[in-house]
C-alpha cells in the first residue's frame, strides 16, 4: 500500500511532500463532524506550512482526503503532529437563515454558495419544505435539520460528506458498498474481533407524543402515534415527547395526521469491528454487508438458539489508520 501526503504552503505556490512517521489517522463519522486527519512530520528548513494550507491524501493512487490544517502541536525531537479537516469544518460555523420552498439539496448549494464551499454530486431530495427560520443555529444542525425534514416526509436517509474536497450528498440506498449479488461483506475470515451490542435504552421509542400550545383555541393540541403490538407484547410503554412551534404544527397537521413515523421503534443494533483493507474503500454512510456469528439469545431470541448475524448496516463511524510504504 502506497501513500501519498502532500501538504501545500498558504499562499499555494508550493507542495511539499514530507517525511511522516506511520500511523496516519483518518477519522470519519456520518453526521454534523467533519472528516480528520492527524499525522506527524519531522520539521527540516525545506518544509513550510501553516494553518490554512492544503492537505491531500491519496492511496495506491485513489482520492482519500483533502482539506487544510487546523492545528499544529510541536516538540522537541522536531516532530509536528498535524491535525487537519476537510471543507465540513466550516458547516460549524452558526448563522440565521430564512428559506422558503427549497428540497434539502437545494438548501444545501445554498449553503455551499454562501460560504464558497465547493460543490459535488447532489442528489435530488424531491421534499419541498415550506418555509423555515434558522436562528443562530451552526449550518451542520440547519443541514440537518432539513434532510430530518425529508427523512420524516419521504421516509428517505440522505448522506452528507466531503467527497475529496467536494460537498457531496447521497441517498443512502446508494451508498452500499459493491452491486447487487456483489456487494462487499464483513465476516469472519474478511474481519477480525468484533463489539456487538443490542439495546432499547436510548433512542428507542414505540410511542411518539407531539404536543402544541394552540393561541386561537386556548388549549394544547395532542398527536400521538404508537405501535400497540409492541407496547403490550414486547418493552411496555418506551415515549418520545416534545413540544413544537406553530409552523411544524402545521405540517403534522397536514401531512401526518397520525404524528409522525415511529423511525425509532426497533431496538438499536451497534457493531463494531476491524479489517485490513484499503482505506478509501471505507468512510461513514456506507452500507456494508455483515455476516458474523454473535453466539445465543441475541435481540430477543431463545436463549438456545445459536445466532448467525446477516445484514446490511451503516457506518456510523470510520477510523482507518495508515500505514506508510515506500514507493
């Protein structure tokens, strides 16, 4: 495996590509959090970089991160260890934004135009929303805010990430990893040790209970959806409630009148494992195919019953660590 670093000056009339130490990590997680890159360099009087310089990052001659560098931390021994983001940093800034009768893509080039960002694939989330105010609030949470919106709507996921210095957003049906009858998969042999844990403890609700302070008729206006079956046969009663303002009133009110959709009602399934493997093969969003054995009773079943996990899940989180080959 061959990488590739290169690191620019500020003003990008020069690249450097300097001597680092193994062990470069890149870190990505699939939302509101920018993609990272931390490596180390040993300091000569050739290199001269500052924060705001370009960072690239290429294996084996594939496209894996480009952003800029954020941090420095220096010691002694002459090392730097660098800490660099791709362009989503800059969706932590916070701003106020009005925007009326826009999908989720088209808010999200909005954005991207506002903040000189540049642009990738987009995919046409085909939900309209209204009108929204977006107050003080960082650009991640507006984003998110939006495509929760079309999730909520369309029953749709959608996928923000920084695609090689391109804002670039998916569907989530589309970020399976490989084709159909040939998608990649984790197992056994492919994978190593592995942390599987099944719970209804948090984000796991089977009863939504939406409330509104009506002004017009003086009282409190209730939307409540729920799954019976699984209140009665299986966790009791798991509530999700909140309170909401006049303008999503209107929206349930109009296109959900049984309050909503119960998206959290299984319980939550978290695996984590490690595979060696190229790393621009694996960033969060993607949809990896898992064939693992968990041993018995998992996720509520018969304590006999030895259990053979198959199916696709979500990267939530990616942690690749490199290491370095000569060419």
């Amino acid at each position: 495996m061959y990488v590739e670093l290169l690191v620019g000056n500020e003003s990008g009339t020069k690249v450097y590509q300097p001597v680092v130490q193994e062990g470069i990590e890149w870190s990505t997680e699939r939302k509101n959090t920018p993609g990272k890159l931390v490596f180390k360099v040993l300091y000569d009087n050739i290199l001269d970089f500052s924060e705001g310089s370009p960072v690239r990052m290429k294996v084996d001659g594939d496209n894996v991160f480009f952003g800029f560098v954020f941090k420095q931390q220096r010691t002694k021994d002459k090392i730097i260890t660098v800490t660099a983001y791709d362009q989503l940093r800059y969706l932590k800034n916070k701003d106020t934004k009005v925007y009326e009768g826009k999908t989720a893509n088209q808010f999200v080039k909005m954005i991207a135009d506002d903040y000189a960002l540049n642009l990738g694939t987009l995919d046409d989330t085909g939900y309209v929303i209204e009108s929204r105010v977006e107050e003080n609030t960082s650009l991640f949470e507006m984003i998110a805010n939006a495509l929760d919106l079309t999730l909520t709507n369309t029953g749709e996921m959608y996928v923000l990430y920084d695609d090689f210095g391109k804002l670039t957003l998916k569907s989530l049906s589309s970020m399976y990893v490989g084709v159909p009858g040939a998608y990649l998969m984790i197992d056994e042999e492919t994978g190593q040790n592995f942390d599987y844990t099944s719970s209804i403890d948090e984000n796991t609700y089977n009863k939504i209970k939406l409330t509104y302070d009506n002004k017009d008729t003086g009282k409190r206006d209730v939307y409540i959806t729920q799954d019976s079956s699984n209140i009665n046969m299986k966790w009791h009663c798991r509530i999700f409630r909140s309170c909401f303002p006049d303008r999503i009133r209107r929206l349930f009110s109009r296109r959900q009148p049984d309050g909503g959709r119960l998206l959290h009602n299984s319980d939550r399934a978290v695996f984590n494992f490690r595979i060696v493997g190229h790393p621009g093969k694996f960033c969060s969003g993607i949809v990896l195919h898992i064939l693992y054995d968990i041993g018995t009773g998992c996720r509520g079943r018969d304590l006999r019953i030895k259990t053979r996990i198959k199916l696709f899940c979500r990267v939530l989180q990616c942690r690749p660590v490199v290491r370095i080959c000569p060419e």
